[in-house]
C-alpha cells in the first residue's frame, strides 16, 4: 500500500498546533464548524489557516513535523509482519490517486477546501509553494529518504518559460545534494 497525503497532513496538524493553541485563532469548536461547513461562512478564518507557515516554505517546525510524521509511518510499517512473514516496505507514490483521495476528503484546518487533490507524494501542496521552487525542494530535501525503502515520487511543476536546461540542473544537483 501506498501512503498519501504525508503534506497534508502535516499543514493540517501545524495548521491546528498554531490556531487553537499557540496562536489562539479560532477554538477547537469553531475550527470543527468552519470544517463542517467547507469553510462557508468562515472565509476570514480560512484566510488566516492559510497564511499559516506550510510544508515547502522553508519554514524549520513545519519541515521537521513532516519528518516526524514520515519516520512514524515508517516504524508503524516495519512493526507490521506480512503473510510473507516480512516487514511492510514504506512506499509514497501518489500520482494518479491525488484527485481521487483528494475527492474524499472534506475540508481540512490548514484551509483547504473539501474536494481539492491532496498533494503529490512527499512534494508540498502546489498552494503552499509560496516562497518558490527552491524553497519547496529544500523542504522537501528534509525528509528521510533512507527510511523510503519501497520507494518516493517527488513531482514538480515547472514554468518552461525560466526553466532552462541550466536552472533544471541547479535545482536536481541541490535536491540530491541534501539527499533527495
């Protein structure tokens, strides 16, 4: 099986951390309402979930939540014993499900929309790639990839307008370099 949504997850539970205790945005309660109703009625609160640091922004805590959440999956899978008698392989290739799952799910408190595609793999939500393609990849560099052992996809959506064969390189050679 593979694993999806580890981004969204991730701008979701720093989204609630940062909200309901830190910065004491919305109650629990209300955030649950705002949820409920797909954020109708809430934009003002919608708008502050979504200027919340994310995952892609370079921003330390939520890049670390994210790889938290990766090496807890991945010790939840090497506790499990197939009929094999071996371990589950930790695998995050979402590709064509992200619509899909994404189709399933309801609102979540980082301030998406119930219905919109979850992210791809472990690459951040295309909304949260405010701070550019640089930043995004060296968030996503921070996850532990030697703890992927049946694999991870990483996609990323370029403007071929700026992306010569110069800039491409740069970015794979730094994505690499930090151990993507």
């Amino acid at each position: 099986a593979s694993v999806i949504g580890i981004p969204n997850a991730t701008d979701a539970l720093y989204a609630v951390k940062r909200a309901i205790f830190d910065d004491k945005i919305c109650t629990k309660e209300e955030l649950l309402a705002a949820l409920e109703a797909n954020f109708e009625g809430y934009e003002t609160l919608r708008k502050k979930l979504i200027a919340l640091p994310k995952y892609g922004q370079e921003h330390e805590e939520v890049d670390m939540l994210a790889k938290r959440i990766t090496t807890d999956l991945v010790q939840t899978y090497r506790n499990y014993t197939n009929r094999f008698k071996g371990n589950g392989k930790f695998v995050v290739l979402t590709f064509v499900w992200a619509p899909e799952a994404g189709a399933e799910l309801g609102a979540s408190p980082d301030g998406r929309l119930a219905g919109v595609p979850v992210a791809q793999s472990v690459t951040p939500q295309a909304a949260s790639m405010t701070k550019g393609v640089t930043a995004a990849i060296n968030s996503c560099a921070t996850q532990p990839y030697e703890l992927f052992a049946g694999g991870v996809s990483s996609m990323w959506d370029i403007d071929p307008n700026w992306a010569s064969e110069e800039v491409i390189r740069g970015l794979f050679t730094s994505y690499f370099e930090q151990g993507g």
